[in-house]
C-alpha cells in the first residue's frame, strides 16, 4: 500500500495498479482530530465474487481511508466508468490538436474510427507505440510486408511523420486508439487482425486485453522484465501466446510468474538495416562541410549540451576549423540550444531552417525528423547522447552499421547488452565526463587509423545481429497459418 500525508480539508486520490488487477485505493481526507480511533468495516459482496474492505484510522494529523476494492467489482467500475468517457476523451484530443500534439487530419483514428478500408485475406497487426520502436520493427515488417498484408498503429504524431516515409507501400498507418473499452471495440470490430504483434511495453491494458479477447493470437516482441515481484499484470502476461525476450534474465523472469510460452532472441532493433540515406541531402551537406574535421553529437538530452560547449572550448583551439554536428533526441528543442550557443558566441547553422554551412559554421544543429541516418553518414566520429545524464543512452548499432567510431559515456543501461559487445570488441570507447570526451576525441581527431579501427570493430558486432529476423518470422508464419487453417474449420 503506498502512502501519501493527510491534506487538510481536501480528498486525495491514489489510483494504484489501475488497469484490470486488484485495486488498492487510497483515500485520504485530512480531517483535525485530538483521539485515536480504529473502525474496520468489511462486508462481502457475493453476487460481484468479490471483498470490499473499507478502514479508517483517526489521528492528530487526520482521517486515514483505506478502501480495497476486488478484481470483479473493479472491472465492472472501470467498464463503466470507461463508457461514459468517451466525450472527454474526444475534448482532449480536441485540446492536444489545438497543442500541435496530434494530426489534424487524423484525429478520428485516435476514436477507433479508420481512416482506410481493411484489406482483403489475413492481417497483421503490429502495435509499435514509440518512432523507436517502430524503428525497430521496421526490418521485420519489411521482410513481412512482401507476402502479408499489414497494419501498423503509433501513438504520436512524430511517428507518424517518419513511418509515413519509411514504410512499404503494402503496410498501412494507424494511430493507436485511446485506451477505453468502446474506442477499442470499435479498432478491432473494422480491422479484424488474424495476428497482433506488441512492442517492448504493454501500456495500453484495454486494447491489449480486448485483443486477447477476441482470440486474435498475441505476440510479444523485445519483452522485458527486470523483476517478476514488480510484474502488475501477470494475468494479461500469460494470455501472450508467445514471447521473445531480450535476454535469458528476462525470459526467468517471466517463467516465475508462470509465463512459460518464452523464448530468448535479443532485440530486434539491433537486427534492423542501415537508417536510410538520404543520398542527395547527405552530398549537399558533405560538399558544404568539404575536408573540414567533423564529429557528431547524436541524440543529446538537456544538460549535455552544456558539457559539449565546454569540451568545444579545448577542441576549438587545436583544431579551428572543427564542425561539430549536435543532433538533439527531441527536435523540438532546437532554437533553445540556438540560442544557448548563439549567446557563448558560438556560430550556429539549423537544419530545421534549411540554413547552408558556411566556413564560419561551428555548430550544425540537425533539429529535423527522420534524417538520423544523414547526420550519421556526416561524420566518422559519433558520441551517443543520453550517456553523460542518467538517460540510458540510445541504440549504438544504428552508428555501427554506418562505420562509425563510437563515443559513449558511462550511463547506457537501456542498451547494456549491444554496449558490452561493443566495448569487448573494441569498436566503443566509454568516457565518465566531458574532460574525457574532449580528450578522446582529440585521441580520435589526430589519428585516422585509430578511429577507422573502431568503426570497423563496431560494424562487425552490428551484423553479427542480423540472422535474428528470419528466425521470427519463420514462427510467425507458421502460427498465421495455423490461425487461418482453424478459421476455415
């Protein structure tokens, strides 16, 4: 049971473990009191098969209520509850529209209405919420896409914009509709997926339960689980019809909870192909930087590019004529660090405002969408941004794969398993601090072969991940093609 402080004169809510499992809820009403009292009440419920058992302690300091409400009586309240919100789900879309937050155009899709016809045969569904993710999965689906129709749904309108560049002509695009019970009917009564595929999370509870529901058979792709004690929803868990694990550590941690159907893959991300080229916009740039020396600051967070100026301050002196390229993990933070630099008199060239490189370009801030692959093809070296803040860092075979030497610092836990191949083989240098990352990339910048040396390393542990997508999609075929063969009987 968590614990909150008593408010005077005001009723918290703590919702706790929500969606579809046992509900603790925590009120607290902050009421002035000079005795100690204990009242329990309980009583059961037996037409809902559930206990509701409310307490309350009086003190000093206030009123503590508990109220513990069952499973049963919980999925009635949240259906319930669910069915009666639909109006204020579609106000808040209405506000994250006038926010720029959503696709005007598109917003009906976040309603479970579809934008475009089902397909005729067997479907695909693939729910891949993040433009990560849906990176990610992008070479499965690709491999998918040239004998099976699919669908691919997102959350954000980001990723939205890139799939609508990258994705094959035979996969369509939907936004994920909003986590409510009628909104959902609604997705799966018009789509009707024969497979549904789930990326890395399972944060939208509903859909995933109704899906399951609908005996669509479900499969669970880069699962993680750092700790079965912490798992909230096992039951939805072993409804999965199978697992791919990123690692053995997390396939015992699903066995513990009874999740047997698991097995270890590794992550499919680490399996995709080269980001795209971009060929006529990678020459453009490469003929505006020329021979200049250039190094790249992929995907940096708040506080790092604070560290990058200060590392500038050391490099610009030996090497004047150094184009440093900073690729920020959100875009839409571009004219703050324009400002910023601009402000400790550095000169900065946009990419969001098509601004060409110039010889007085010291900065060259690539604060566009779906270009990751052109600014990796820029430079031949690449720190990993999300590394020198405890962020978790970002995926370096997406470097590798472009022969690129690779730079991170010490807080990379989201990828920990590529960073150990990496640092073994020696295609990753590991630095604590912006001190040491302006010395190695003086180490780097003077000596060719040394940097040439680790690209070269890293590119081999990045395709040592490829044999990872055929194996996949061996086992989805077979399960589609049993699913439809039962269909027909």
């Amino acid at each position: 049971m968590a614990r909150i402080c008593p408010v005077q004169k005001n009723m918290t809510f703590l919702f706790h473990k929500f969606h579809l499992m046992p509900l603790q809820l925590l009120l607290c009403l902050g009421l002035e009191a000079k005795k100690k009292n204990i009242i329990q009440l309980a009583y059961s419920a037996v037409h809902l098969k559930t206990v509701v058992r409310c307490t309350w302690k009086t003190t000093t300091t206030g009123t503590w209520w508990h109220v513990y409400i069952g499973r049963a009586m919980l999925y009635r309240l949240y259906y319930f509850i669910s069915g009666i919100t639909e109006p204020i789900a579609r106000l808040y879309l209405q506000q994250r529209r006038r926010q720029g937050k959503e696709d005007i155009d598109r917003t009906n899709e976040r309603l479970g209405y579809p934008s475009q016809l089902r397909p005729e045969g067997p479907l695909i569904w693939c729910h891949a919420p993040t433009a990560a993710q849906a990176s990610a999965v992008m070479p499965l689906l690709q491999a998918l896409s040239h004998t099976h129709q699919i669908l691919l749904t997102t959350s954000t309108r980001i990723s939205g914009r890139i799939m609508a560049k990258r994705l094959p002509p035979t996969v369509i695009h939907q936004y994920v509709p909003v986590d409510l019970p009628p909104i959902c009917n609604r997705f799966l009564r018009h789509w009707q997926p024969d497979l549904a595929l789930w990326l890395e999370n399972t944060n939208w509870p509903t859909l995933l339960h109704m899906t399951q529901s609908h005996h669509i058979p479900t499969i669970l792709l880069n699962a993680r689980l750092a700790s079965a004690k912490k798992v909230s929803r096992p039951r939805l868990l072993r409804k999965f019809t199978h697992i791919y694990c990123l690692t053995d550590h997390d396939r015992s941690q699903f066995q513990k909870i009874s999740v047997d159907n698991v097995e270890t893959t590794g992550s499919l991300k680490y399996a995709a192909p080269p980001l795209p080229p971009l060929p006529k916009k990678t020459k453009a740039l490469k003929n505006e930087i020329g021979r200049r020396p250039t190094w790249l600051a992929a995907l940096t967070h708040p506080g790092e590019e604070t560290i990058i100026q200060h590392v500038l301050g050391d490099l610009l002196t030996a090497y004047p004529d150094l184009l440093t390229i900073i690729v920020p993990h959100d875009p839409a933070r571009g004219e703050k660090i324009r400002l910023n630099f601009e402000t400790n008199g550095f000169t900065v060239c946009q990419r969001s405002r098509l601004e060409p490189i110039t010889d007085e370009t010291k900065i060259f801030l690539g604060d566009s969408y779906g270009e990751m692959g052109l600014y990796y093809r820029l430079a031949p070296l690449a720190f990993i941004g999300g590394t020198l803040i405890n962020a978790g860092g970002h995926n370096p075979l997406e470097a590798a794969l472009l022969n690129t030497s690779i730079i991170s610092g010490p807080y990379m836990h989201r990828f920990r398993h590529p960073m150990a191949e990496l640092l073994a083989a020696g295609g990753l240098k590991i630095v604590q601090n912006g001190a040491q990352l302006s010395k190695e990339l003086h180490l780097q910048l003077q000596d060719r072969d040394l940097w040439e040396q680790r690209a070269a390393a890293a590119y081999l542990v990045a395709l040592e991940d490829q044999p990872r997508i055929p194996h996949v999609i061996k086992h989805l075929e077979a399960l589609l093609s049993a699913t439809n063969n039962s269909r027909h009987l």
